[in-house]
C-alpha cells in the first residue's frame, strides 16, 4: 500500500486544536474570530478541493503565504479533501 501521510478528515471544524484555532485567528484573520470560523464552517461545506482553492483565492487576499500559521492551515484544507 503506498503510505498516505494524510488522515481524511470530514470536518475541519471537528479538528482544530484550541491552540490552531487561536493561532488561525490571530494570524490569518488578524483577531476575527467570527471570520475565521464563517471560512471554516464554508470550506467543510465544499465539494472537493478545487472548490476549496477557489474559495480560499477570494478569502485569502492578504494571508502571509510563508507563514507557519498558512501552512498549517493549509495542510488541514488538504486532510479535508484527501482523497481517501
């Protein structure tokens, strides 16, 4: 079997850390916690992960695409729509 290093999640809401959304809303959504979580609950409403792309363009506008914060926000989006 080739090694999946990602666990399919079905809500990204159901797998954030206290910590992760805390980090999430502080540096990507500059302290807006009602905007983090709107994206949330709207990305695990989404078909699949092209949808989720093109959802995140619009969202994204001023996210510091380097950051740790991104990339691990990211990676969550990615487990979400893994495909098994």
């Amino acid at each position: 079997a080739v090694y999946n290093n990602f666990q399919k999640i079905n809500r990204i809401k159901d797998h954030l850390t206290i910590n992760q959304k805390f980090m999430f809303t502080k540096v990507l959504f500059y302290g807006d916690f009602e905007s983090f979580s709107r994206t949330v609950d709207d990305l695990d409403q989404l078909p699949d992960m092209d949808a989720a792309m093109q959802y995140l363009e619009k969202q994204s506008v001023n996210w510091d695409r380097e950051s740790r914060e991104f990339h691990e926000f990211m990676e969550m989006v990615e487990k979400r729509f893994a495909s098994s």
